[in-house]
C-alpha cells in the first residue's frame, strides 16, 4: 500500500501540483483523446486483480482529466462494460433495468437490461488502492473537503520517499486541520524509524496509527527513545481509558434510551391505567412498519419519511389502540390479569396480520445521511449519530408526556381517575373519555418508539417481541404509575447492562440484570418510586 | 377425548425391543415396496411456515413447490405425478419431530425436503433413522454429523468457512481475526474447527483470535463493535469471520457503520448473511463486506437466469431474490429425481444405494455430485455485498470442493469418516480401530438380531 | 394467642372449622367428590380404549390406533398434567405464574440428562461416559452437576426436587416480602426468561440450543419401540390421575380453604392470623413439582428437550389452556390443554398461517365471552338440570 501510495504521489509531483485544478478547468476545451483512453479502460477489463490494480496505476499516471470519475465509479462498482465493448457508467442500479452513460463522453445512453452489462469487478484490495488513488489526487484538490480526508488517509502510510513532498505541502496548506494531520502523518513515519522527533510530536495523540507507531519505538535499539516511547504510552493509555469510560456510559445510555422509549407507553397504559398490554411491543412494531411505509412513499426521501413518521407512527399507533380499547380492553375493568391474556391474543394477532399482509421477512429502512456516522470528539471517541438521536427523542417523548400529565386539563383528569374512579366521575369528568384517550396516548408512544427503533434494529413481525419483557421490567423496577422511575430505571438498567458487558459477555450481564430485578423486587417490591396512598393497593 | 382413526399400512411388531429398532427398517421396506401403483408420488415438505423461523423457511417450501410444478410439468417421475404434502413444524423443535412422524407414519411420504436450524435437523434424525425416510437437508450446518437416512445438500464447514478463512489470508493478507458469533452449535463448532485451522496451517497466535458469543436476536451492538474496532487498531491487518444468525445481522451491520467500521478496513465475511437477509437491511454502507457460499444469485450462468426467472414468474414477484438454500434444494431434488429413475423405484433403501454417485448440474455452471459420505461436492464462492443487495463474486475455488462430515480440525473426529456404500455402510467409522463408531453398536445390533 | 396462630404451620390441625370436612385420610376424600369421579371414570376409559384400539384391533381396521396418535395422546397428556399444576397455584391461589414452563422444562431437562446418560458409549463418538455435544465441544470430563444422572432413581428423585428447590427458593424469597399480583407475575416472567438465556449458553453444558436429543432407551426398554410409548403414555395417564387426586385433596382439605381465603382477600386472612405466605409457598412448591413431573414424562416421548421449553411464550400458552378449560377446577385444567393442542395439531397442518389468528382469537374472546371457561358452561347446564343441587362452592374472582 505505502509503495503504491508514493508511486502515485511522485506520479502527481511528475505532473506538477496544479494538474487536477487545472484539469478541471480545461475540461471542457480540450477534446478527449478517446482512443487512449479506451485503452487506459481495456486494461482494467482482466480476470487478475493485480493487472487491474497495474491499469489502475496506468490511469492515474495518465494526465487524463477524467481519471478521478473513472476511479470513483469503479470504485463505486457502477462502471460497467456492455457485451458490445462499450464502457459505461451505471446511474441507478436497482431493479432489472439500469440507466447507464458512456464512460468517455458523458452522454446518457438510456436504459440496458443486467443481463447485457458485466461490471469491472474489484474486491478490498483494489478498492484500498482506489481510496488512496482518489486520495492522492485529492491531495491537490481545490476542495478543502477532499483535502482534509485526503490527509486523513494518509496517517500510517507515509513512507521514506514521501516524507519530503508532503513536508513541502504542509508549508503550502492554508487549513490548519490539514497542517496538523500531514505533520502528525510524518511524525509517525520518525516514530517508527526510532527518531526522537517523532515520539515527542505524538505525544499525547490518541490516534490508533499514532500508538501503533510509539509501541513500535518502544521496542526500538535506542534506549532513550525507547523511554520516551514508553512514557507517551503510559500518558495515552491513561487518557484512553477516561475515553473508553465515557463510551460505555454513552453505550449505556443510548441503550437506556431504547429501553424508555419502549416503556414509557407501557408506563402510562400499565402505571396508570392498570392494564397489562402484551401488545405493547406490537404497537411499536406498527410504528416502525409506517416509517417503512413512509419511506416507501417518498422515494428518495428518507429523511423527510423520517420526520413525517412521527406523526404518523404516533396516530396510527393510537388510532390501533383505541380500537383494542373499545373492543376488548372496556370489556375487563379491574381484571388486570385478565388485560394480560386478551392483549396477548391481540398481539398475535397483530404479528400474524404483518406476517401475512405484508411480508414475514424484515423490510429495509433506510438511515438517512443526518442520521449516518459518528460524531468525532476526538481521535479515540467518537459516539453515534443515530443513537444520540434516539437519545435525544427519548427525552423529548418523556419532557412532552410529562407536560401531558402535569400541565394540560387531560393529564389532571387522568390522574384524578387513576386516584379515585368514583369521585371523578361525580365531579363530571367523563372516565370513559378519559380511558379512551390515555390508552390511545400510550399507544401512541408506542408507535414513536418503534419508528426510532426502526433506524437501529430490524423492522420484522417478531420486532416487538424482543422488547416486550425488557419494558415490563423497566416499568416494575422504576415502579408502576410513576414517569419518573421508569425513565431512571430504563437509564440506570442500560447503563449496568453495558458496564457488565465488557466482562461478563452480552448473555451473562442480561442474565444478571434479570436477576437483579427479581432481588430488588424481593426488597421494595412496589419498585424504585413506589406509588404512596390507597392508589397503591391492589 | 377424541379418538382418530387412521388407517396405517405399516408393521407392527412385538418382538424383542432391540430387535425392534434393527428390523424396523426392513419391514418398513417390505411394506413400501409392495406399494407400487400409479398413485402420485408423495414428497413431504417440512419447513416453519409461522413462528420465527417462517422468515427462512417459508421460500425453501415454496421452492421446493416450484420443483416439484415444473417436474409435473415435465411428465412427473416413473410416469407418476409428484404431490406436495406440506406440513407446518411452527418453528418449535418438538413439533419438527412429531411432523416428521406425521409425514412418514401418517402420509407415507417418499421423500422430506426440510429443516432449517440444526436442532430442528437434531429432533428429526432420530425418528428418520428409526422409521428409514429420506431427509434432504438444505442449510450450511457444523458438520460431525452423517446418517444413512439424511443428504446434505448444503455446505460442510470445510465448503464454506476454511476456504473463506484462506481467501482472506492469502489473498487479502488477513493476520488477525474476529470470530464473532451467535451462541449455538453451528458458530461453536465453526469457531471451534477456524480456531484449530488458524492455529496449526497458519501460525496464528491466540492473541490475534478474538472470539466473542451473542444470544440469538441480538439488538445491541455498541459494545461489541467498539471492541472489535479496538482489536482492528493494532496494526495488524484484521477481518470479523461473523456466524451470527439472522435477525442480529440488520442491528449489526448498522453499528459497523455507524461506528465507522469500513470493509476496505476490517471486512467482515458472514456464513449466514445471504441475499434473503440483506432484503431487509441498507446495503449501502455495507458495499465490501464479504460472505462465502456456494451460490450467489448473482452467478453468471445460463441455468441460474432460468432459474431466477422462474423464481420471479412463480412467486409474482419482481424483486424475488434467490439464495444458497434454495440452489441446494434445487440440486437435492433433481438428485433424488434422478436417483429414482436410476432405481426404477422409490423405495427408500434402493433410492439411497441408487443416488451415491448422482451427479446433477448445479446453478453455477458445474456439477454437483452426491458422495458416499451422504455431502455433495459444491464450489465455494466469496462475494462482496454491493450496494443494491446482491454479491459480486471476488473469489473461487478452481474446482468443486467434496464435503466433509466429520472435520480434521477437531479432536474427537479426525479419525472418523462416513461411507454409506456396501459393505461399510457406517456414518462414524473409525479409521484408528477400523469399527463403526468405535463403539459398541454394531455388536449389539447382531446380538440383537441372533436373539 | 397472636403467637399460638402465627406459629401454625400449613398441615397442622384445622382451627378455621365452621364447616369441617370427614374426619376421613385426607387423600381418600376426593374419591367422594362426584367431579373427581367423574373425572377419572373418564381419564381411565380413555387410557383402556386407546391401549385396546392400539394393540388388540388389527392394523388394517379403520379403528386402529396407530402408534403416531399414541404417542400424541402421550404429550398431550403430559401438558394436562402442566395446566392442572398451573391452575393449582392460579385458581386456587391467586397467582398468575407466568413462568411455570421453567418448572416444567426443568424436570424435561433432568429426564433429558438421564436419558443422555442412558445412551452411553452409542453415541456418534463412541464416548463411554460424555454425550456427543460436549465431545465436539472438547469438554474433558462430566459437570460434576452432571454426575449421578446415570441412576435412575437419582434422575427421578432430581426431577421433582429440582424444580421443587427452585420454586421454594423463589416463593420464599417473593412470598416473604408479598410480591403480589401483577409484580409476581412479570417477576415470574423473568425468571423463566433468565434461565431460557442461561440454558442457551453453551457453556452451560446442557446442549446450548440443540438441548438433549437422540434418546434411546428409558429403565432398559427401547424408546425407539411402540410398545414404550404406549407404556410412556399410560404412565402419563396414571400420573395424570395421581396428581388430580393429591391436588383436589390439597385443595379441598382446610389448607385448601385458606389458600382460596387468601386468594379471594389475602389481607383478610393475614388479620385472622394465618401465615399466608406458609401456605402459598407449600401450594407453589407442589405445582411446581407437578410441573417438573409433567416435563419428565413430556421429553421421552417427544425426543427432545431444548431452552424454548422456558420461553415465556410457552407459559403464557399454558396459563389459556388453563383459561379456555376453566379456572379453580382442575378438570378443566385437562379439558383446555388437551383442547387448545388438539387444535393446535389440526390447525398447523391444515392451515399453518390462520394458526396464529386463531390461537389469538381464542385468547381474546374466551377472557371476554368465557370467564368460567369451558368447565364453567359444562357446570352451567349441570346446575340447570339439577336446580337445587348446591354441591359446589369454588368462586371465581
């Protein structure tokens, strides 16, 4: 990899520093010299990888301007040959027809069927080469975007031959988060060479590259070094043991946070109401299926799908439980466990209803490109978007639910009816109504927990089933009927969960965190926040 | 409580109870020979059709349909027609054993084609063996296992796991290896056979294993992804060799991403991953990563376009994707096909003598052949996931590679082999004291049979 | 006298005897009771016309009763013998276990590790001692929990005490600090739950998820013969029997009336002085070994135990059979498992998809439409021809 990277390098500097800038610009004057270029594409048409990675070298040696999109698409598979020889770009490759382009001109040459086209096939190897191909010629861009990853690939790779022109761009580079990635690039290639310069400059970096390179001269002749090497190791595996503390109290609480999102609705349906509703999971389940249809509905939209999910899940959620409400739940008034057998039928039912209708296998939602990645704090940190999303909505959902219960005219009346059933119908508030819409809000919290699970798990008949023990324990360790314990005992249960996990493995720290429950259970049986009062008993 | 009443044709014997269990099969034979009429032939299908398992399993039952259509259509076999007799085990292991007698005792079927998960495969043997079925079985699986009355049609761990094991190092430079699987028998004993692998033919130290067991379905990866970056960041080129099951895949491959795991940097190659699960997962952040089987839908060949299209026209379903299951049973049932018009019959015992030695055109351009071992010879392939949910093939065995019942890699079986040919006619010989089994069994049967 | 009462134990003399029963061996009483009779009468009629129609009618007759439908009749029976011990401690006690199928599966797994060891050196191995799994799994020697199973009697004696062990250890622990209603039941749930996970570990030793498989032979008779299975299903039958009459003893004996008190008002109860929890956790300690019971007899004749016998699924499926059958009877116990599995057999083979609808269809409308379940409308029309005939009493909440 090193040699190829300073291969093309010196390839770049043969050329001169400004080929690409000014490739692009003369793009449009310069006629193609097609022939050429036909032959520069022939040569990656072989069954052996490594001719391919040689035409690959070929093209970038080449002052063609096109290099880089033939490098991009290969890399991306979509540069096809057609069984009449001709190279072209495949723009969109799902269903059985794809629209393609020609390769040297650009022009769009319609539709071909997957049965004519034989794609230039590249395995890891070639796709590491390509990188770093696009990422030499990347160097130069103009694109401070292209240049920073650019830099970022090099960390590890620089060789002998490449120190001294990259020293000479470092003088020339105006972005500072460039500068220091190119300079930390050679202070590993001195590292590794056991040079004193080296060790100090990477002194507390945590970069994995960075550590690699100081074990490596920690182990080196020189003595002194060796010390130095040693010294900058300690300091770093102190700094990265506080960063992998902080990842798994992230890990926890992002798992935590799944495990509120699941319960919460359960909390109101359960601590409130008193109804143990085994369909729970499958409310949820619902929820994610209708990202799914969103997503299906607005193709190519997946973020805006997203977001219109919300609504949605929670309405169609509610709307469903509303209608187990009036159908069965009405029926069993003060009969909690009789509410457990009922909702469970309904919850087969429901699976089944998806397993049929729809489809018994999982169907794809896509993350969209907010959601994708992780946020980078520091070489040695960095923590996931999507899950800091559902971190975050999970404490959305449980501030608004709050504010339902605490501050608006129905949270007083579901309270009052939760307290004392009697008195409040006496007072004129109508129990009913007020059954009906607190199980339609739980219900529709559901939902919102499963169009957020959707980004992260498989959305499948069998989703809910996998959260639905996890939520009753949360809701009976935090304690039922109150809000506030379900959301510290879904935080606190994630967070052992995944302090255990490192050393007890996943199945054992869930064996453990069970039983821990069923203790605690022993201990306060009413959970965390034991409700207080008469509403208590029973 | 309701009585049934059924009329049954087979034995019935009040002998000996050992000699039960040895003469069975005889009887049995006897019974269905005389059997011979122009009554369809019947060919039980024995897959989840509910339950979790239905998400597998339902299309090996409708594949295994779509064979049986096209074989009628096709004039039938023996010029008898073929019959589907489809039964629902629920995906409850019990219910796969009680099935299994329903199919055999009950519908007097010729043939199963089922099961998917070992235990299922494990509830089943037993009553196979005792009331002499026959059992295609479809699915990659551990191995250690061969028994007179099932084929296996789909991969051993040396058709699968150690060619993958040496595409990544010899041809990717792999020097370091995860081996991250979901807890059960099959990624147990796949590690188990990788771990011995790597360590003997390769060199590789402990320290460069890392081996790490999740329960089925599992959700949260975070933990376990972070590690496995951590062990990538040695230095050392590093690949996950993943066994994990179905459902904990999506959840998985997701974290990878997210966590900024790229193929190019650690490749994960999967043995359970194929195109049915990558349906219901975004296969664009996860271009690179590999699988190995011995079939891709995306084999450029002209009997696997028919048979995509076929696929596509049976179902109604434009987006219909194809997998190594389905290529297996596709090769088990033209095997069996042909071994009946070899045997003239199908009875069991003369289809199982008639069928070693089959060699029937696999999906991939080449052929399969059915070995004495009961395993079929098969291609490996490795595939890297692209971003429209299909493989690109990268790599694959020069020649069809035979399947090995019992591993070389493991203690306890590297001296057993299976032949099911006359005279030997044994699953677990033992090549060291040259008995069946080196156990007991083979006297006691005669002992048995003298009484 | 605070003192005198609190320190009565469960079987001690009756004190609460408004309506004393017989001074009769309290064993011998349910034969007394016409439902009791009633209920053998038919169990033994049944086991008598299946052994009759399976050995002495030919096997061409149309009245043949092969040894597939034995064998069926056997695991259904073995399921009566779970829902009976579940609607001891649901109907008679209050509490929703939803976590009996640990108990069940745990005497399944006891009878398994017998029978394990019963296959001895004819395994594919050829191992003397070790059961093929934990050959490929390169274990060295036997667990030392493990050790013993060989035995007969030991297996046996191992496949009531330990379930027995677990739930004393449970309902000590719950029953002490009156974990009631709903929390009982989810803790319950857990429980079972955290042992399914357990048991799919394969580090556990006990098969990981393949379970214990590939049985043999059973006290030295073939379990690969017809003539076991229909010695294993009339075993089940008589097992059945036995537990019936020890449970209508239990709960038509004094101790029986406190546990119905407490079910009904345990807070009542525990004022007039009884130590509810003593009673609860002797109830649930018999149900539980009932279970395990119903688990041994289950595994040999279905050839396999795994951990999805712990699902919490599974429990929940018991506790509608009981449901659909009709609570606080017992006979109605039987009737619903063997209903809702008979139904079962027929629907998945028939139309495997409306499975599912149905069995939750069930669930919905018999809490709604059949509260008493079937043994409820059987008693209904009974009570309807003999008008005035105030025989029983149970109450159902």
């Amino acid at each position: 990899m090193r040699r190829f990277l300073s291969l093309a390098l010196l390839c770049c500097l043969l050329l001169g520093f400004t080929l690409t800038a000014q490739a692009q610009t003369e793009a449009a004057t310069s006629p193609p010299n097609d022939t050429a270029a036909l032959a520069l594409l022939d040569a990656l048409d072989v069954d052996s990888y490594r001719d391919k990675g040689e035409a690959i070298t070929a093209i970038l040696q080449s002052d063609d301007e096109r290099a880089r999109d033939w490098l991009q698409a290969l890399l991306d598979g979509r540069l096809q040959r057609a069984d009449d020889g001709q190279f072209v770009v495949v723009l969109d490759n799902s269903g059985r027809e794809w629209p393609v382009a020609d390769a040297l001109t650009n022009e769009p040459l319609g539709e071909m069927s997957r049965r004519d086209l034989n794609r230039v096939g590249i395995n890891n190897a070639l796709r590491n080469q390509l990188r770093s191909a696009i990422a030499v010629v990347d160097l130069y861009s103009p694109n401070l975007e292209r240049r920073r990853t650019s830099a970022a690939r090099l960390l590890g790779e620089v060789d002998s031959e490449l120190v001294e022109p990259i020293n000479e761009l470092i003088l020339e580079e105006d972005d500072s988060q460039v500068r220091t990635r190119l300079s930390q690039a050679v202070a590993i290639y001195h590292a590794e060479q056991g040079e004193m310069a080296g060790v100090e400059a990477l002194t507390g970096s945590l970069h994995p590259r960075a550590r690699v390179a100081l074990s490596r001269a920690a182990n080196g002749d020189d003595p002194v070094v060796a010390d130095a090497a040693r010294a900058a190791l300690v300091s770093v595996e102190q700094n990265l043991k506080i960063n992998r503390g902080i990842e798994t109290l992230y890990f926890g609480l992002s798992l935590g946070s799944v495990l509120v999102l699941a319960a919460i609705g359960l909390a109101i349906t359960f601590g409130v109401m008193g109804v143990i509703n085994m369909a729970h999971g499958e409310l949820m389940m619902l929820g994610a299926y209708t990202t799914w249809m969103m997503q299906q509905l607005l193709p190519g939209q997946p973020g805006l799908a997203l977001v219109l999910s919300i609504p949605a899940g929670f309405l169609v959620a509610a709307l469903v439980g509303v209608a187990i409400e009036r159908s069965v739940i009405q029926f069993l008034k003060g009969r909690p466990l009789e509410t457990l057998l009922a909702t469970f039928g309904i919850s087969l039912i429901l699976q089944q209803l998806v397993r049929t209708g729809i489809s018994p296998l999982n169907r794809t939602v896509i993350t969209p490109e907010w959601m994708s990645g992780s946020l980078v704090i520091n070489d040695a940190l960095s923590l996931t978007i999507n899950r800091m999303v559902v971190l975050a909505f999970a404490l959305v959902v449980f501030a608004g639910l709050m504010l339902i219960m605490r501050r608006t005219r129905l949270g007083l009346e579901v309270r009052a009816v939760t307290q004392n059933r009697a008195m409040a119908r006496s007072m004129g508030i109508r129990a009913t109504r007020v059954d009906i819409l607190t199980f339609a809000l739980g219900s529709g919290v559901a939902g919102l927990a499963g169009v957020a699970l959707s980004q992260l798990t498989n959305v499948g008949p069998n989703l809910g089933q996998n959260y639905i023990i996890d939520s009753f324990m949360v809701v009976v360790f935090g304690g039922v009927g109150n809000l506030w314990g379900t959301l510290v005992a879904g935080l606190s249960l994630g967070v052992i969960n995944q302090v255990l996990e490192p050393w007890a493995g996943a199945v054992l720290a869930k064996i453990i965190v069970l039983v821990f429950i069923i203790l605690f259970i022993q201990k306060r049986p009413r959970g965390l926040f034991p409700q207080k009062g008469r509403a208590a008993e029973g | 409580m309701a009585i049934q009443h059924h009329h049954v044709l087979s034995r019935r014997f009040i002998t000996s109870v050992l000699a039960a269990a040895v003469m069975g099969a005889s009887a049995q034979a006897i019974a269905q020979s005389a059997d011979q009429s122009d009554d369809p032939i019947k060919v039980g299908i024995l897959h989840s059709l509910s339950g979790t398992m239905a998400i597998s399993e339902t299309v090996l039952k409708d594949t295994v349909e779509m064979l049986i259509e096209q074989q009628n259509d096709a004039g039938g076999l023996l010029g008898r027609q073929l019959e589907a007799v489809v039964v629902d085990p629920a995906s409850n292991w019990p219910l796969f054993a009680e099935r299994a007698r329903e199919l055999l005792a009950q519908e007097e079927v010729d043939v199963i084609f089922g099961n998917w998960t070992s235990v299922s495969r494990k509830a089943v043997l037993p009553v196979v063996e005792e009331l002499n079925g026959l059992l295609f079985y479809p699915v990659q699986y551990e191995g250690e296992e061969s028994s007179g009355n099932v084929f296996y049609t789909g991969a051993a761990p040396n058709q699968q796991a150690i060619p993958a094991v040496e595409y990544l190092i010899n041809e990717v430079g792999i020097e370091r290896f995860a081996l991250i699987g979901t807890d059960y028998v099959y990624p147990r004993t796949t590690n188990r056979i990788l771990e011995a692998f790597l360590k003997d033919e390769h060199g590789i130290e402990q320290e460069d294993i890392m081996v790490n067991y999740t329960p089925f379905g599992h959700s949260d990866w975070q933990n376990i992804v972070s590690e496995i970056r951590r062990f990538g960041e040695e230095g050392k080129p590093t690949a996950v060799i993943s066994t994990i099951n179905g459902d904990a895949n999506v959840p998985f491959y997701t974290e990878l991403s997210n966590q900024g795991i790229d193929a190019a940097d650690i490749p994960v190659i999967a043995f359970s991953v194929g195109e049915q699960e990558l349906t219901g997962i975004d296969t664009g952040p996860l271009v690179g990563h590999l699988a190995a089987w011995n079939y891709f839908m995306s084999v450029d060949s002209d009997d696997n376009y028919d048979f995509i299209d076929a696929w596509i026209d049976y179902t109604g379903d434009e987006e219909a994707v194809t997998n190594d299951p389905m290529e297996a049973h596709y090769i088990g049932f033209n095997m069996w096909a042909e071994a009946v018009r070899k045997a003239g019959t199908t009875d069991v015992d003369s289809v199982k003598d008639a069928i070693i030695g089959v060699t029937v055109p696999n999906l991939s351009g080449g052929y399969a052949a059915m070995m004495p071992n009961h395993h079929i010879t098969k291609p490996v392939l490795i595939g890297e996931i692209q971003d429209n949910g299909q493989f690109d093939i990268v790599w694959q065995t020069p020649s069809t590679v035979a399947g090995d019942a019992w591993s070389d890699y493991l203690p306890g079986s590297r001296d057993l082999i299976a032949d099911w040919r006359k005279p030997m006619e044994c699953g677990n010989f033992n090549v060291v004291n040259g008995s069946c089994g080196g156990s007991t069994a083979a006297e006691e049967a005669e002992a048995a049979l003298a009484e | 006298m605070m003192t005198q009462v609190l320190s009565k134990s469960p079987l001690s003399k009756p004190s609460l005897s408004r309506s004393s029963p017989s001074s009769q061996f309290w064993l011998a009483r349910p034969f007394g009771e016409r439902a009791t009779q009633i209920f053998l009468g038919v169990l033994l009629a049944a086991l008598l016309l299946v052994t009759v129609l399976h050995t002495v009618v030919p096997q061409g007759s149309p009245l043949h009763v092969n040894a597939y439908t034995v064998n069926l009749f056997g695991k259904y029976l073995s399921y009566a013998l779970l829902a009976v011990a579940v609607d001891l401690v649901w109907g008679y006690l209050g509490i929703l276990s939803l976590g009996h199928g640990a108990f069940f599966a745990i005497g399944g797994y006891a009878m398994g590790m017998y029978l394990m060891r019963q296959i001895g050196d004819r395994g594919t191995y050829g191992h003397p001692e070790l059961p093929d799994f934990m050959v490929f799994l390169s274990w060295d020697s036997l667990p030392w929990y493990w050790q013993g199973f060989d035995m007969a009697w030991f297996a046996f004696a191992m496949v009531l005490l330990a379930p027995g062990l677990l739930a004393l250890v449970f309902g000590f622990l719950a029953f002490r600090s009156r974990v009631t209603g709903v929390y009982l039941s989810i803790i319950t749930q857990a429980l079972t739950f955290a042992l399914m996970l357990a048991f799919f570990r394969n580090e556990m030793s006990f098969g990981g998820n393949n379970g214990l498989t590939d049985f043999r032979e059973i006290l030295g008779f073939n379990l690969r013969s017809n003539d076991t299975r229909l010695g294993l299903f009339l075993a089940t039958g008589v097992a059945l029997a036995l537990s019936y009459i020890l449970c209508r003893a239990i709960v038509s004996s004094k101790l029986g009336r406190v546990c119905v008190a407490t079910r009904d008002a345990e807070a009542r109860t525990r004022f007039i002085g009884y130590r509810v929890e003593r009673f609860q956790l002797f109830v649930f300690v018999v149900s539980a070994m009932i279970a395990g019971l119903a688990g041994a007899l289950y595994v040999p004749q279905v050839g396999i135990i795994n951990p999805s016998e712990f699902s919490p699924l599974f429990s929940i499926e018991i506790v509608l059979w009981v449901a659909l059958g009709g609570r606080a009877t017992l006979y109605g116990a039987v009737i619903g498992a063997i209903l809702v599995n008979y139904a079962k057999t027929i629907f998945t083979g028939v139309m495997p998809d409306a499975w599912l609808f149905a069995l939750g269809a069930m669930f919905v409308l018999v809490t709604i439409f059949l509260p008493k379940g079937v043994a409820g409308l059987l008693r209904k029309r009974r009570r309807a021809a003999t008008s005035d005939n105030a025989g029983t009493q149970e109450a159902i909440v």
